[in-house]
C-alpha cells in the first residue's frame, strides 16, 4: 500500500482528535458559547476516547501493512482483535465517565447480560474464540496452501472472526468454522518454507539391477524444468517383493500449487527413459487356466464304460 493512501487513512481519525482535544483544551474560553451543560462536555469527552481508539487502529493497522511488505500479510482477524480492543477500552472509559465508576465495576454491571447473551449465540462465540485462537497462535496465513485433516486443501484466502476461507485448487471456494479447523489436524506446506519435498513411487523388475535402476531415473530427471535441481532429486529403495523392486523417487518443489504439474512431468521423463531403455515399469500378469480339455481317446474310453454299465 502507497504513503498517500496511508495519509488517506489517518485523515478523518486525525482531525476528530485534533477537534476533541481543542474543545477539551479551550473549555474554559468556550463555556460562553457552549454553555455549562455537564452532559455535552461528557459526551464530547466521550467522543475524544473513541476518536483516540480510532486513531491508535488506523496506526497499528498501518505498521502491520509495513511490516507485511517484507514478510506475509497479517490476518485480517488480527487488525479486528486489536480494533475491538481499543473500542472496548474506550467503551468502559466511557461507561466509568458516565456513572462515575472504575472501568472495571462498569464492565461488572454488564456481566450477567453479556453471560446470558453469550449462551444464546455459544455457537457464535465458539467459533469466533476459536478465530482469536488462531490468529494469535497463526498455524497458518494468508497465502498459505494448507491441508486441514481431509476436509479441505486449497491456499487460504481470508482469516475472519468466525471462519475461514480456501481456494481448492480446482477452484472450488470453501467456508469453514474456525471452531472446526481448531478441531483437526492441520498441515501447512508453505511453512517455514514454501518449498517441500515430495515423492513418487515406481516399481520395476528384477532384471534391472538397482544401480542401473537408480541412474537411469536420476538421468531423466535432469531434464525437468519444474522441479528444483537444488537441493538434487534421489532415488531409494522402498520395497524388494516379489512382484518387483520399489522405488521412491524423491524431489523438491518451489510451491505447492505446482505438485500436480510436477508429478506429471517427473512420471512422463521416467516413463520415456524406460521406454527407450527396453523396460516399463512391473505389472500384474494374470493367466487364465480353465478346465482340462479331454482327448479323443478320453472320450471314446468314457463311452466305452458308459456303454458297459448301460
């Protein structure tokens, strides 16, 4: 974001403190033209804490954006939890100017109905908790291709107060509850980093010896454009049955949105090099023996001695 939409931004909360603090400032000038009425000074006192809150907001959501240009953004349940804050601070101060109490025995007053409410909207607040919960821990951010315990994988789009919003990479756009997400397992592939390590698995025959094996995979992936050449991909042994010899074909990727592409690409080298190689990859051979076929001197027998018994 630009310096000139940064000072866009602090222009409207900037002049009401300005306004506040000079009607507060030059009270006693302006008691002649405002009148005495202790009720307006207290609201325009009032309207200072708020215009303070206000303010104190629009700067912390501007350091976040600064520091969000050199790292990933901020969650934008992040800026809310500190908005509200500010508000809720400035609402007690305001309760306590009103009654003339402590901001803590006007925050007590209200307790029996915040409690009653709060049992009518539990679902509400528990996902909304459940936000918080994840903003301040931040297991993920925006930007970042998650997998959430197999009930969704996709880039996060949005971190709000009760839900959580994924781009699936088919495209498909999903809103869950954040009191389910803190619920489940949760794998972030682009932290720390956003390249990973994934694999492939190939199995082969026994007449290929492994080292020619692990050479020839490792030739075909030098030719791949994809994935990264550094750290080098590796081939290990995974299984030695039967059925054939298995291969783990292991490499690195630069995102995660690029597995896909990735995989096909690394598949459609090594099925080449084996090709032109002279071998494929190990399959299933299933034979079909059916029931003995009986000669002709088996049936002439057969009849012979179905003749005797006649």
């Amino acid at each position: 974001m630009s310096a000139k939409r940064h000072i866009q931004r602090l222009v409207w909360p900037t002049t009401l403190v300005t306004v506040n603090f000079g009607l507060i400032f030059f009270r006693s000038d302006l008691r002649g033209h405002l009148g005495n009425d202790e009720t307006l000074w207290l609201c325009i006192n009032a309207l200072a804490y708020f215009a303070v809150a206000w303010f104190v907001s629009r700067v912390l959501s501007i350091a976040l954006d600064k520091t969000a240009e050199r790292r990933q953004p901020y969650p934008r349940l992040l800026r809310e939890i500190i908005t509200a804050l500010l508000f809720l601070v400035a609402l007690a101060a305001t309760a306590a100017l009103f009654t003339g109490q402590g901001a803590v025995g006007a925050l007590a007053g209200s307790g029996l109905v915040l409690a009653m409410f709060g049992f009518a909207i539990r679902n509400v607040v528990a996902d909304t908790l459940s936000g918080i919960a994840l903003g301040i821990e931040g297991p993920f951010r925006i930007g970042d291709w998650i997998d959430i315990d197999g009930m969704a994988r996709g880039k996060v789009i949005e971190i709000g107060w009760r839900t959580t919003r994924i781009l699936t990479r088919d495209a498909t756009y999903m809103i869950l509850p954040n009191s389910q997400i803190a619920r489940q397992r949760i794998t972030n592939y682009s932290a720390p980093k956003p390249h990973y390590r994934a694999q492939i698995t190939i199995t082969l025959d026994h007449n290929m010896p492994i080292k020619r094996a692990r050479e020839l995979m490792l030739d075909a992936l030098k030719g791949a454009t994809l994935i990264q050449q550094d750290p080098l991909p590796d081939v290990r042994v995974q299984a030695y049955e039967e059925s054939g010899i298995t291969y783990a074909l292991r490499y690195w990727l630069s995102r995660f949105d690029r597995d896909i592409d990735c995989r096909d690409e690394v598949y459609s080298l090594v099925d080449e090099a084996l090709r032109q190689a002279g071998t494929t990859a190990s399959y299933r051979r299933i034979e079909l023996v059916g029931p003995a076929i009986p000669t002709c001197a088996t049936r002439e027998k057969g009849v012979s001695m179905f003749s005797e018994y006649g």
